[in-house]
C-alpha cells in the first residue's frame, strides 16, 4: 500500500462512532493517539490546546450532571459560541444525517421517547470508556485561531484512533453543561473548554455505526482560479 492509499483508507473510511463496546481503553494506547495528533498545524505553532483524558467516576459525574441539567432545563452553558440560526443548506444537511442516523437505529419519525432516548445518549457521550475534553489556554480567548487550532488537532485525534481500531465521535453535546465537565474533569480555570471526544472500541453491532455521512462535491466546494484549462 503506498502512503497515499494508507493514508486516504483512515480519512475516507472514518466515520462517527456512536456505540461502544464496555472495554477499557489503555491510557499509554490514548497518550499515543494524542502524540500524533499534536502533529497537527497550528497557529504560529502556538500548540494552544491542552486535552483532560476522563474515565471512570469522572465521566460517569460528568454524564450524570450534564444530563440533569438538561432534563432540569438548564440553559446551554457551552464556552464556544453558537450559531442558533442555521438554515438552508445547512439546515438540510443536519436533517439528512439526522434521517441516516435515526434510520438506521430504526427510529420513527413520530416516536418521541425513541428520539428523546437517542438525545439523550448524546448528552451521556453515547456511554463511551473515555472522554477527551480539548480545551485551549484561555489568554487566547476571543481569537478565531484557538478554535481553529482545536479543530485541527481534534481531527488529527480521531484520525490516528481510527487507524487504530478506536471509535470516536465529536461531541458537543457531552459539554453542554460545561461547568459540570470543568468541574469533574478538573479543568483549570486559565483553559476554555472547546469540545470533547467520546472514544472507545466501537460496537460493530451498533447499527448508527455503519452510517456513512454525506459530503458536497469537490465541484460544488471548490473554485480554482488562475489555472489554464
Ligand atoms: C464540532 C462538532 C460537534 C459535533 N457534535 C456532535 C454531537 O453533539 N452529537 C453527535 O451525535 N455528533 C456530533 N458531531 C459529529 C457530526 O455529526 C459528524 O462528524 C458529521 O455528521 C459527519 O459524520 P462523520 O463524522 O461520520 O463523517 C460533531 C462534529 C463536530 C465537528
């Protein structure tokens, strides 16, 4: 296989992970993803990212009061900024995946408990082993270059799990509640909380798991300019 082929074989054959198997994931096998991730790009390579790896207890606090404030009506208390207005074109793609997933999981259009259940899992970070907060140093904060930054190493994350056999989804749900997360991960205070990733050994009886999302065209995302034909 060239380096080519290898290397395309993890990026187009990755997909999320929403089912996982109960077996724990070495922490020298999660250090070793996170070594090659920080392989990633950044800013000035300002390296600006930082990552609570959370097990056990931990994230079984975290999910458990994550999903009680939501349940309580707490409000969304997410430390990155949301965009509450999303429509068209992206509106159409969060319903396409929403359909492949719940299509798969065979979840009718009208049955509530089933999709307030699938929500849920959501907010319990689909029940993974292990959560990875990404978190960047917040002297940083209000710049466009830490997310960007966090984008690029959380990528490169769940690329080098899956070339692994781990399974992971990018969660935002599982921060929802963020001071929950600060508060049972132990982040601290001179981080912001980006995002986290569930991780685990994906259950291949999992029917969302064989869900292959939808990407545009090169020919609809792309202009080249400049060229001679
Ligand atoms: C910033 C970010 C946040 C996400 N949050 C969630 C989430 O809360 N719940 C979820 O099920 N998937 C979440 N995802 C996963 C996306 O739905 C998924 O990446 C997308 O549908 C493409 O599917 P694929 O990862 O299988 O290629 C998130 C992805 C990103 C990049």
């Amino acid at each position: 296989m060239t380096e080519a082929e290898a290397y395309d074989a993890v990026v187009r054959g990755r997909r999320s992970i929403r089912g996982f198997l109960d077996k724990p994931v070495p922490r020298e096998l999660i250090a070793e993803i996170l070594g090659v991730a920080m392989r990633a790009p950044s800013s000035f390579n300002n390296q600006c990212w930082n990552f609570s790896v959370v097990t056990g207890e931990a994230l079984a606090a975290i999910r458990q009061g994550n999903t009680e404030g939501i349940l309580a009506g707490k409000p969304d208390s997410r430390e990155f900024r949301r965009f509450d207005g999303i429509a068209e074109e992206h509106r159409f793609r969060q319903i396409e995946i929403a359909k492949q997933l719940f299509g798969a999981m065979g979840i009718a259009r009208d049955d509530k408990d089933a999709r307030q259940d699938w929500v849920l899992r959501g907010f319990r970070q689909f029940d993974a082993p292990v959560s990875i907060v990404v978190t960047y140093d917040r002297v940083l904060l209000g710049s466009d270059i830490a997310p960007f930054d966090c984008g690029a190493v959380t990528n490169a994350l769940v690329n080098a799990a899956w070339s692994r056999g781990l399974g992971c989804v990018i969660n935002s749900q599982g921060i929802m509640q963020s001071p929950v997360v600060r508060e049972h991960a132990q982040i601290p205070d001179d981080q912001v909380i980006m995002i986290c990733v569930a991780m685990g050994w994906p259950d291949e009886a999992f029917p969302a798991n064989a869900v292959v999302s939808n990407r545009k065209t090169v020919d609809e995302a792309v202009r080249f300019v400049g060229f001679d034909d």
